[in-house]
C-alpha cells in the first residue's frame, strides 16, 4: 500500500468525520449539541479553562461516536454471519458513547449550574429538603441495582428480562414513595393496583416469571424504604 502525503491523509481524515456525520444520526445531535454548548458558553463569559474542558469534554464524545461506528463496520465487514462475540463488540463499542455521554452531561451541567449562579453544594443541601429529588435519586438506585443485579446472574438484558423484574421494582418503589409522602388510602390503593397490574403485565407477555416479579417488587419497597429512612435519620 502506497504511503500518503500529509495533505491525502489529512483529507481521508476530514472525509471520515463528513462520512460519520452523514451517516449516523447520533453523530449529527451530539455534534450540533456540542456547538451550541460551545458558543452558549462564549455568551456566558466563560474562562479559557472552562472552555478547554468544555471542548475537550464534546471531543471525547465525538470520538467514542467515531468509535463506535469503527467497531460497527470492522465487525460487519470481518463476520458476515451472526456471532456472539461480534454482538458483545459493539456493545462495548455503545457503552464507550454512553460513558462519554453521561461525562458530558456531568461536566457541562457543572460548568453551566455555576455561571447560572447555583452552587452544587447548595443542591446537594437542598437534596435533603425535596422529596422530588429523593424520587428520583431512588428510581435511579433502583434502576443501577436492576441492571448489575441481570449482569451478575446472566440473566436477561439489561432492560429487558432477567432477575428481577425492573418494571415491577419502579412500580413498587414509586407506591412505596407515595405511601410514605401522601398517606391517603384511596390514592394509595389504587397506585398499588396499577403496581400489580404492572407486575402481572409483564407476566403476562412472558418477559418475566413469578419469581422475577416478586423479587423485582421487594427490591423495590425495600430499597425505597430503607433510603427515605436515612434520609429521615439526617
């Protein structure tokens, strides 16, 4: 294979970027998110530093979207039948963008919160005084112990499937929340029945056995619990 110039590679460079681009939809938002992030923080004054970090921060995203896209075709190209090792490849190829997503998100909203005036200490203060935010930090914790819970034990994917049932622990916690912030017992029966018509659901199209559906409820309500108690406790 002829050696090229520093121009030519510079060019098929610039021509995979415009391929990627074109190409992949994902490619395209996270580019136009990242320039209006950029020119949003020129608006907003911010130092040379915050805007290496911010730029820095789209980069990396850009690149494990480039990545990804790599790992996708080099697969397609090298095993033409289905295998599992080439499904776990792009796999970790997807995971690569979504950590870098997840990066971005944590540091533009770091980089943002502070030129809007909002202190994170202050957040993390109000945490304690908002039984929204404790929803949600809950209904995350659950969803993180769903997901290791399947990748530990093989079963299922992620969001789908396995031990225990994700849609029932959410239905259950969200119940739990409600029958400790309002305890009404007409509005407390009636979100345990659309808990247990959620649990039955997934029964019913096969998703989940019983087993799975009771675990995934006493993951729920136990994990919701166990949090408003130490949050209670402080």
């Amino acid at each position: 294979m002829q050696q090229q110039s520093f121009v030519e590679s510079f060019n098929a460079a610039i021509e995979g970027f415009v391929y990627v681009f074109k190409s992949q939809r994902n490619m395209r938002l996270h580019f136009l998110m990242g320039l209006f992030a950029v020119l949003l923080g020129i608006l907003l004054n911010f130092t040379y530093m915050e805007l290496i970090a911010l730029c820095i921060t789209i980069a990396f995203v850009l690149f494990a979207e480039m990545f990804n896209t790599a790992i996708e075709y080099t697969v397609d190209m090298v095993s033409q039948e289905y295998h599992p090792l080439a499904r776990i490849v792009k796999d970790i190829g997807a995971g690569a963008v979504l950590l870098s997503a997840i990066t971005a998100a944590v540091v533009g909203y770091i980089l943002f919160a502070s030129r809007a005036g909002i202190r994170i200490e202050d957040n993390i203060a109000k945490i304690r005084g908002s039984s929204w935010n404790i929803t949600l930090i809950i209904l995350i914790i659950i969803l993180v112990i769903v997901v290791l819970s399947k990748l530990i034990l093989h079963k299922g994917t992620p969001l789908r499937g396995g031990m225990p049932s994700g849609h029932t622990a959410i239905a259950f916690s969200i119940w739990t929340i409600i029958s400790l912030l309002y305890p009404n017992s007409l509005v407390i029966f009636l979100v345990f029945v659309l808990a247990f018509l959620v649990a039955r659901s997934r029964i019913s199209a096969n998703v989940h056995n019983l087993m799975e559906v009771f675990i995934g409820a006493l993951v729920g309500v136990i994990t919701t619990v166990f949090i408003f108690q130490m949050y209670n406790h402080r």
